[in-house]
C-alpha cells in the first residue's frame, strides 16, 4: 500500500496544474439603455451640440442666424399685415397665426447653433491628436466632409470641410486637429507623418447629395402648405364665422400633413439607398 501511494504522488506530481484564469470585468461600462431612452439621449447630445449647424464656423452661423432672423421678421410683418386684411374676426387670428410656423421651425434649427456660435467666438480653440482612421468628403452635413481618428478616448469622428480634407493621405498617419469647444468645428488639420499613399477622390453619390437638403427642404415644406392652405381658405367667403376659420386651420393641416406623408416616404427611400452605400463609404 505504502508503495503504490508514493508511485500514485510521484505520478501526480508530474502532471502539468491547470492554470486558473481570472476573468477580469470591464470597468465603466454603462448598461445597455432602452432604445427610446438611448435615442433620446442622442437627439439632446447632438442639440447640445448644435444641431444641423454642427462642424460649421462659427462665423457661417452667425450669418445664417442674422439671414434666418430676417426671414423671421418678415413672416411676422407678413402675419400682422393679414390680421388687418382679412375681412373676418376669428379667421383672420388663423391667417395671422399660421405664419408663426416658420418661425417656430427656424427658432427650433438654429437657436442652439447660434448660441454656441456665440461662445466658440469668446474660447480657444482645442487641440486633438490622434492616428488617422478614415476620411471621405462624403458626409449628411451640407459642403462637409468627414474625418474619423484614434485618441486615448476612442474613435472620434469631426465634421471638416472638404478643402482641410484634401491634406489628408490615403495612408495612417497622425493628426493634429484645432477645434472649436462648442461647435466642433475643425480650424486647421495638421499631418505628421509621410503621406505615402494619395487618398482618391470620392464622388458625392447622388441620393446622399438629395438626403443633405431634406432637413431644410422639409420644414420649408411644410410651413408653405401650411401657409397656403390656410390663407387661401381665408380669403374664401364663408359662413358662419367659426366654420370658415375651422376649415382655414383644417385646409392647412390637411396639406401640411400630405407634405410630410411624401417627404417622409421619400426620405426613408433615400435611407435605404445611402445606408446601402455604407460599406465603401470610409477609406
């Protein structure tokens, strides 16, 4: 017995031991978020961030904001000027009323740009450094295109003009970028590094070149069947009084409902095609 226990602990002792491994949990990683909470969260992240109006200088969005300041001037005086004309009490309140709508739509779009504008004017530009992910002049942003890169935090992407783009090689390579704090918009794109490879230009395809208008096709859409329903009905004869001003709002409603019906049917048509275009859309 005795030596069958000592070969049996001699042969034990030969064996390789299984190593244990620790499984180590990643740290700070958040919990997966409803999809509406999580959408939610990104529709305030790029309001905060400016909105339509992101990557752009904020010198641009000061203009757009004086130039849409004006316009919204003019549909009030326009507004005003229908109360006096129309010749009934209560329809002539609708007419008035229903050019407060592209004021509405252009506070909503551009308040936020252009009180960031404001700030980006008074602070210093950051500096971001980071290896060169991808880069293309294709972008949903009007006349900007886009530049993917590699920091401590993460992959980052920045809306940048097309004109900055053009230092950018085909190869991986280190930038520097100046940006904008609020806007994040991109100043200046330096390269350090050897531009080994040449970057080949990217046509724009053209149901992305149609995506990049419709946030600002569609609210001016909407406003103007809302406004020409509205108006025309009111210029109508009708009786009694809260019949005719009834059917002015429900004329307005009714087109500015077909508008959206169309351009939603025909932006979801143009999702389609761009997001089959996604897998050659980085270089």
């Amino acid at each position: 017995m005795g030596k069958k226990k000592v070969q049996a602990q001699s042969r034990n002792m030969r064996q390789p031991q299984a190593r244990q491994v620790r499984q180590v949990r990643p740290r700070n990683v958040p919990a997966p978020a409803a999809g509406g909470g999580d959408q939610r969260k990104q529709r305030e992240r790029y309001v905060q961030a400016g909105g339509m109006l992101q990557g752009y200088s904020p010198e641009t969005v000061l203009r757009i904001g004086y130039i849409a300041g004006a316009a919204a001037l003019a549909c009030i005086l326009i507004g005003v000027g229908l109360f006096f004309v129309v010749p009934y009490q209560l329809t002539r309140v609708v007419a008035a009323a229903v050019w407060l709508v592209p004021v509405i739509f252009g506070l909503s779009f551009i308040v936020s740009g252009f009180r960031l504008a404001l700030q980006d004017r008074k602070l210093e530009p950051r500096v971001v450094q980071g290896q060169l992910v991808g880069a293309s002049e294709v972008s949903t942003s009007l006349g900007l295109g886009m530049l993917m890169i590699k920091t401590r935090g993460g992959n980052e992407q920045y809306l940048v003009s097309p004109e900055r783009l053009s230092k950018i090689p085909g190869n991986q390579v280190n930038v520097i970028l100046t940006v904008t704090p609020k806007l994040r918009h991109v100043r200046s794109v330096a390269v350090i590094g050897p531009r080994v490879v040449g970057r080949p230009d990217q046509p724009i395809p053209p149901a992305l070149r149609r995506i990049r208008l419709m946030p600002i096709v569609t609210p001016a859409a909407l406003a103007a069947a809302a406004i020409v329903g509205v108006v025309v009905v009111a210029l109508v004869p009708l009786r009694p009084e809260f019949v005719h001003a009834a059917a002015a709002a429900g004329a307005g409603a009714v087109l500015a409902g077909i508008v959206f019906g169309v351009t939603y049917l025909y932006q979801r048509r143009l999702l389609d095609q761009v997001q089959a275009l996604m897998p050659g859309g980085m270089r």
